[in-house]
C-alpha cells in the first residue's frame, strides 16, 4: 500500500510538472527584429547581434521568448516595407520594428520614410503583431530642417498608432569609438551589450504588454 500510494503521488506530482512545462511552453512569445545592418549583427558572429542577445538577457530574466534575426544589412524603409510581409510568418506575437538609418544616410526625403513605415505598422496591426519601434536620429550633418523633420517621425507614429517606443536604438553607442568597428558607424560586440542593455528595460514592459492564447 505504501509503495502504491508512492507511485501514485509520483504520478501526479509528474503531471503537474507535466502541465506546468506544457503552460510555459505555450506562453512563449515569438518577436522579430526587423531591421537593417544595425539588427543583422554587421561584421560579427550571429549569437552576437541584438535579436540573440537581447533573447539571451530576457531567457535569462524568466521571460519565455524567441526573437528571430530578420535584419538586412543596407535596408532602407523600402525594401522593408517590400520584403515585410514575407519576412514575418504567421505565429509571431511582436515585431522590433527597426527601419531608417539608411534613409537618412542617403538623404531620402522623411516624408517618404515616414510613409513607408506606417505603411508597414498598418500591415502588422491588421495582423494583430504588437510592435515595438526602435526609433533612430538623422546624422547631424544633413542639416536642421532635415534632422527636425526625420527626427519627429518615430514619436509621431508612436503616438498615432499607440506603439511601444525605444527613441533611439543606438542609444549610448553613437559617438563612442570603443563600442564602434572601425567604420565609426556599426557597433561591436561590446556595443551591442550596451544598445541590449538600455532597450532591455523596454523590451520587458512590451511582452508583458502582449497577450498570448
């Protein structure tokens, strides 16, 4: 009877294990980092770009997430809003959505890049992807009426479309050589810690912002 009563309760302590590793599983949350060379771990290994490092600090926060690496290294607004809907299969929960670096590069006009990118935030909110937008600042060289309007946009679409926002996704790094490849533009691999570090903070308040059944 004692040895009986000992499987039984082995058994049921199992299942309740059982279930509870079944629950977690199931609340797992799918993201993608959706971006440019910035999000595509530029010149360094893939286990040391945002998407694997941000999910390495978050995993090990007791947050149950994947994101997966759809960065293109040279993308421009267009080209995302281009290869989006292909980019982003169906079962993802939220998408980082970190576009326009090289616009302003180039010196595209930011009411284009601003068209592209609501465009792209109207499309995944028809497919309720929450989205978290990395927000980025025009290089200071373009002049001020450039940089005034550029600036303005990812506040702007934030705010119209009730999106979590992270003002600038280099926050930290730009300006800062030891963090930089020898390109002065790229972050390294200490640059990227430091970029997962500041956004981190954000990043928990937008799973916890975004419902998984």
């Amino acid at each position: 009877m004692r040895f009986r009563s000992l499987i039984v309760g082995l058994a049921v302590n199992f299942g309740i294990l059982a279930s509870s590793a079944t629950a977690f599983a199931e609340a797992q949350i799918t993201l993608v980092g959706f971006g440019d060379s910035l999000m595509a771990a530029y010149n360094l290994q893939a286990d040391e770009g945002v998407p694997a490092r941000l999910q390495a600090e978050l995993n090990a926060r007791g947050h149950a997430v994947e994101i997966i690496d759809a960065g293109v290294s040279g993308d421009t607004t267009s080209g995302g809003l281009a290869r989006l809907d292909w980019s982003i299969p169906d079962g993802v929960d939220g998408v980082i959505l970190e576009l326009g670096a090289n616009d302003a590069l180039r010196g595209l006009p930011p009411a284009k890049t601003r068209e592209n990118l609501e465009a792209m935030i109207a499309r995944l909110q028809q497919r309720g992807i929450a989205i978290l937008l990395a927000g980025m600042l025009a290089p200071p060289n373009m002049g001020a009426e450039y940089e005034t309007a550029f600036n303005a946009i990812y506040p702007d679409l934030a705010a119209k479309y009730d999106l979590a926002l992270y003002p600038f996704f280099l926050d930290g790094v730009t300006g800062n050589a030891d963090l930089l490849l020898g390109d002065g533009m790229h972050p390294n691999a200490n640059g990227i810690n430091e970029m997962v570090e500041r956004i981190l903070p954000v990043a928990e308040q937008f799973l916890a912002s975004i419902k998984v059944e």
